[in-house]
C-alpha cells in the first residue's frame, strides 16, 4: 500500500524488451536505499525491485502492465515518480493507493494560475461513477484532490511544491497519465453490483 506522497523522482536509464515484458534501469536517490523484493511505486505503479546497483534499481513490467499505463511509453531520460510502501505506524498524508492502475487519462488543458496550476484530464466515461468532487485520485502516483468533474473529464490544482518534486511539471496536453481510482469507491460500486434494489 501507498499513500501517493511522491517522495522522489527517478531517470529511465534503460529500457530492454523481453518478449512481452519490458526491464526498466531507474536511477534515483533514493535506489541505494532500496532492498530486492522490495514493492515500490513508479508513476503510481507497484513494481518489485529485482537489482540494485548503486545509484540504480531495475523493475519489471508485465504485458498487462504496459497496456494499462503509461509505462510502455517510458523512454531513455525519462522522469519517474517514486514512492516506497507504506508504514503501518506513521500518518496517511495522502489517501490509501494500491499501486494497481485503473487505467489512463488524457490531459486535454493546463492553466497556469499563477502561483498554482490546473490540469484538466479526459477518461473514459465508464469510470465517471468512481470520480467525485472533492475525492481522492490518484495520478502517475500522486494523491490529488478532484474539482470540476463531469461524466469524461475532471481537474485537479497542483501546488508549487508538487510541481516543483513530481513528473507532473512535464505533462501537457495529449500528455497520458496513469490514473488509481479510490478503493473505497470500487468497494462501494462492486456491493451495489451485487446487491441491486428490487
């Protein structure tokens, strides 16, 4: 489990196809603190460390992975956003995050405010129903709050800080972003499903 408070960034320093699987070398600060085994999120997307070298830790991405992220699009110098698990004692500052996408969204808009940004997203309208004003998603693994929702789109506002510390600086439009919806919401709906009124 994550809680979508980015703790650093990391460069793709290489990417090698196997078969359907692609291998990613990401340079960090934080990879010689890493352990093998060890679950860790990039753009909002648990991998499991499987090297460690230095500066440098290598991830795995299976088929079904690269096809719903953005992560099959990752290239030399890319930037990734990083955060390690959560620790059961410490305060939730985010909002509870798998690491297991839902799917992607298109950035259509990004407005600056001039002291803050705003960045406007289109999905596909069959998750409208987990997108509510004011709730929680999460965004190539960034905890953010959502505003202006509508049945295909919604924004979120991001603060110098985030700015500043995620990969979110370079996104424009037609730019694609992995997207987590809340799990709270998907419990919700899959009850629903299940039980539907009479």
């Amino acid at each position: 489990m994550f809680t979508g408070i980015i703790e650093n960034t990391g460069i793709i320093t290489q990417v090698q196809t196997n078969g359907t699987n692609k291998t990613f070398w990401v340079q960090s600060p934080i990879s010689n603190q890493l352990k093998i085994d060890q679950s860790l999120s990039h753009n909002g997307v648990c991998l499991t460390v499987e090297q460690l070298e230095n500066d440098i830790h290598q991830v795995t991405a299976i088929e079904e992975t690269l096809i719903k992220t953005n992560l099959n699009n990752l290239q030399i110098g890319d930037l990734v956003n990083l955060e390690r698990c959560m620790q059961m004692n410490g305060r939730i500052d985010g909002h509870l995050v798998q690491g297991h996408v839902d799917t992607t969204a298109i950035c259509t808009q990004v407005v600056d405010k001039t002291g803050s940004w705003e960045f406007t997203f289109s999905i596909d309208p069959s998750f409208a129903t987990l997108i509510i004003e004011k709730g929680s998603i999460c965004l190539n693994g960034i905890s953010l709050t959502v505003f202006n929702v509508s049945a295909a789109s919604f924004t979120v506002a991001i603060i110098p800080y985030t700015y500043n510390h995620t990969n979110i600086r370079f996104i424009q439009p037609q730019s694609v972003v992995n997207i987590e919806l809340d799990i709270i919401g998907k419990y919700v709906q899959r009850y629903q499903s299940l039980h539907p009124k009479q």
